[in-house]
C-alpha cells in the first residue's frame, strides 16, 4: 500500500496538537482527517475508515476510551490501528486505553519527527496483517479461500463452520508457531460470549477430523499450533 492511500484520523480537543501533527503526517504524504472530540472521532472513523486513528484520552462530550470502544465495536473497524496520544502517563490510564481496545500508547509532548516515525512502525502492523490475510492462501497441500470461506485438502473441497475455517485460517497464517489460547479466543471469537472453557478444544478436534489429526499440536498449558 502506498503511502497516499493511507488514512489517518487524528483526535484531540487542543488546536495547536492538531494543526502540527497533521502538517508532520501530511508531510510525510498521509492523508490526514482531524477531530477535536469523540463524538467527532467515532462519525469520522465510520464515514472515512482510517487505516490508523490517534486518540487523545481527556476530551469533552466524549473521552478517548468510550470512543475507542465504540470504534473497536463498529463493523468494518475492528482492525483499524488505534493508538493513544496523551499527556496521562499513569498506570492507570494506560490499562484503561489497552483494555478498550488500542494498539498502542504514546506519551506527549513528543518531538514531530518522533511521533513520525511511531507512525511508521505502526503501519507495518499493516502490512503484516495485509500479507497475512491474502485471500487464497496455499499451506502444504491445503487451499485456504478466504473470500469464499472454502479450503481444498488433497483436492477435496470442504466447507467448515465460520469459527472452525477462522480457527484453521489463523494457526496456518504461521504453521509451527503456537498460538496462545487467550490469543485464539481473542482472535477468532472476539467480544462474542464463548460458553466453557473448552471451546476451543472442541473446534481443534472437529479440525482434527477433517483436516488431518497430524497437523494440530497441543502445546499443553500455553495452546495450539499448525504443523505441515
């Protein structure tokens, strides 16, 4: 991806903090939207779908955590990148950002040139994920058509239940590394309530069944991974 192509919402209730960081970002060849609260950041992120949004925590009518929540639940933005641009450098402030779910924590004031390349660094975030989720995808002698939520094993098509193919789709984007099943379940089921604890042992062993019991290892006590 280009670098024009990429979108980048800024947030903050001070003048002064959007007028320089969005002439830096711009610089740089972003294209830059700007909000000064979180009522404007939430209309903004859901009309312009912002590759990247950086969020001041204290702002009036609505503060940075109650809109990164709201944005991390919006369809279409749940992968959007999310980082936080503060002058709270507490403990305290900075669970509560990572437990609404951002990416990343940035403590101001920060020199432009800084804050830059912080930005830098969370776009190849970006371009992991963008390889990582390419919509056909070859392991071993397994297809993976994401677009069509369809796998070929041995040239025999099969279609799995959603959770099972995303399940099988994201121990095969890295096969031999083992995913953690608190990554997993955040992975695959997200905010969604999973009943028992073991969900997803259950999935693994219908994958097993279908897929092949050789290519699923259970590291016990930390999770799962994919081996060819």
């Amino acid at each position: 991806m280009k670098t024009k192509d990429i979108k980048i919402l800024l947030v903050d209730d001070e003048p002064d903090i959007l007028e320089i960081v969005s002439y830096n970002l711009s610089a740089e060849g972003y294209e830059v939207f700007t909000a000064k609260n979180g009522v404007e950041a939430v209309a903004k992120a859901k009309k312009k779908n912002p590759h990247l949004i950086i969020l001041d925590v204290m702002m009036p009518e609505m503060d940075g955590i109650e809109a990164c929540e709201i944005i991390r639940n919006t369809p279409g933005l749940e992968n959007t990148i999310i980082t936080f641009l503060t002058a709270r450098g507490e403990d305290y402030s900075q669970v509560a950002g990572f437990d609404a779910g951002a990416d990343d924590y940035i403590t101001k004031p920060i020199k432009p040139k800084v804050l830059v390349s912080k930005v830098k660094a969370l776009l190849r975030r970006l371009k992991k994920e963008n390889v990582e989720t390419e919509d056909i995808v070859k392991v071993g002698n397994i297809i993976i058509n994401r677009e069509e939520y369809k796998i070929i094993n041995n040239g025999e098509e099969i279609i799995l239940p959603r959770k099972e193919f995303e399940l099988l789709s994201l121990l095969t984007s890295k096969p031999s590394k083992v995913f953690k099943r608190e990554v997993i379940l955040d992975k695959v089921w997200g905010n969604e309530v999973v009943v028992g604890g073991r969900t997803i042992d259950v999935h693994i062993r219908k994958l097993r069944g279908k897929i092949g019991d050789e290519h699923f290892k259970t590291v016990k006590g930390v999770g799962y991974k994919f081996v060819l």
